[in-house]
C-alpha cells in the first residue's frame, strides 16, 4: 500500500468508526490506481476521464462511478491539507461527476420473500434477516450490533428494541416486531459464549463481517432459486410500510433517513391512493370513449 493511502486510511478510520467507509474508500482507490498504473503525484484530469469510461464500459452503476470519484477527491483533499505541496486534485465535480436521475428503490416482490425465509432455517441467519425484513435494517447495522444494544425487557408502555449505530454514525433506536422479537430470541438460545459482544457470531465466535452477511443471503437464495440483495429487504419494509397507510414522516424515523425526501420515494413504489385514483380516472374515461377490445 502506497504510503500516502496508508495515512488516508488512518485518518478514514479515525473519523469514521465502527462504518464500513474507510473500507469502500480503500477498495475504490485500489481499483482506480490498479486500473491507471501511475503514482499519485501523476494523475491528471484525463485520468479521471479515462477511469470513468472503463467504469461505465463495465457496466458499473452510475452510483457506484460516483462513489468511486468521491473516494478520489476525498484522497486528494486529504493530501493537500497535509501538505501545500501536494498534488492538485484531479477530480473536477462539474467535470466527472456524472448526474442521475431520481430512481425508484429496488423492493423484491413478497412471494420471492416467502420463498427465501421458508428455506432459511439456522437461527442465526434468520434472526439477522428478519431484522432488515421487519426492522428496515441496513446491513451494517447488523453487522454492529452488540449485547447491550438490545433492549429486550421494556418498561410497560414500552416495545422491544435496538439501539442501532446508523450510517453516518448516527444512531438510532428500533423497534422489533414479534416475528423479529420471536426470531432473535431464538438465536439468543443457542448463540454461543464467548469473549465477543457481538450480536452476530461467525464461526470464529467472532463478529460477523458484512461481506460475510452477504455471503449467507446469497447462500441462502440460491437455495431457494431466487436473489435478493440485503438492501432489497429494508426497501421492502419500507414499501410494506408504504402499504399499511404509515404517515411517511413516521417511515422516514423508523427508517432512519436524514431527508424526508429520501422517504417519499417509497409512495411512488406503493401508493395505494394513485392507484385508486387513476383506476377511478381510467374507467370513467373508457365509458366516454370506449375504443373496443377493452375489458
């Protein structure tokens, strides 16, 4: 590791504890100077440019040619705090950031969620799951959980919860339904005692890394004949959220969004109301000026 990365990921780590930033930053740099093969001190703007092609070449996700640019820039920011005879940043915002549109979460459809749980069986897995299915659970909150953030026993009044350690460090308290409440408990039965105080052991009775978490959803779907990603579970409880008539501000706490507009995308996936409405609209509209071949 080029010793300039190695005090990048010394401060990443610093400033952004118990997060997986530090490491998809790292991961992006590594690929980005594996793919240019120059040292730091030679990049200019049209290696950016030339990055970006073979990021899109390959198909990667607008999002994720982002990210990637933003790990860049935050390399180089670093550097010239650390010194003013550090390079000149090659990344130019108006230049290689690429826009995109508003997109719609992806949620998995619910008899593709029957038929994942129904072959998930081992405790463990089906208590981490169920806390992103019901709870809206990202994945790296999982992964962070320890012992004394479960709050299983209330005061009266009071439903079970967690205390979640959030993207961006906030932190948050959530709720568990009795499903999550019955799935974690089982887990709780048979996790194995040890040192750690993780909530989620792997076989090292150690914790549970995300790539590891991923590795048992796809296990998991496999069996099944389906695929569904972590992310796709906490977007289907905020659709199934969306469902139930929950006000979108009290959606937007449980899912911990800083932007209430991060939340409203969920009406746009499952907006009962339009959907009546336009049907309403549509029918009215077929009886004024029937086309035939209509049903």
């Amino acid at each position: 590791m080029l010793p300039e990365i190695g005090r990048f990921q010394h401060w990443l780590r610093r400033k952004y504890p118990n997060t997986s930033t530090a490491t998809h930053y790292l991961n992006d740099l590594k690929l980005f100077f594996t793919q240019i093969s120059k040292p730091i001190f030679e990049i200019g703007i049209g290696d950016i440019d030339v990055f970006i092609e073979h990021c899109l070449e390959k198909g990667h996700a607008i999002a994720t040619v982002n990210r990637r640019l933003a790990s860049i820039q935050c390399l180089y920011w670093f550097l010239a705090v650390e010194s003013p005879d550090s390079p000149k940043n090659p990344v130019v915002p108006k230049r290689h950031f690429i826009r995109q549109g508003r997109r719609l979460p992806r949620d998995a459809k619910d008899e593709e969620v029957a038929q994942l749980f129904s072959v998930i069986d081992y405790p463990r897995d089906r208590a981490m799951f169920l806390l992103m299915l019901r709870c809206g659970l990202r994945v790296g909150e999982v992964r962070n959980l320890s012992m004394p953030d479960l709050y299983l026993q209330p005061t009266m009044g009071m439903l079970p919860r967690l205390r979640l350690n959030g993207k961006g460090n906030v932190h948050r308290s959530a709720y568990l339904s009795s499903q999550a409440y019955s799935a974690l408990i089982a887990w709780l039965a048979v996790r194995p005692v040890g040192k750690s105080q993780a909530l989620f052991l792997n076989k090292y009775r150690g914790r549970l890394t995300i790539t590891g978490i991923q590795d048992r959803l796809a296990k998991h779907c496999r069996q099944a004949g389906v695929w569904i990603t972590c992310h796709q579970l906490r977007h289907t409880f905020g659709r199934h959220l969306t469902e139930a008539r929950v006000p979108v501000t009290t959606i937007q706490r449980l899912m911990g969004h800083a932007r209430l507009r991060t939340t409203e995308v969920y009406l746009h996936i499952s907006d009962a109301q339009v959907q009546a409405d336009y049907e309403a609209a549509m029918i009215e509209v077929m009886n004024r000026l029937p086309l035939g071949g209509t049903r």
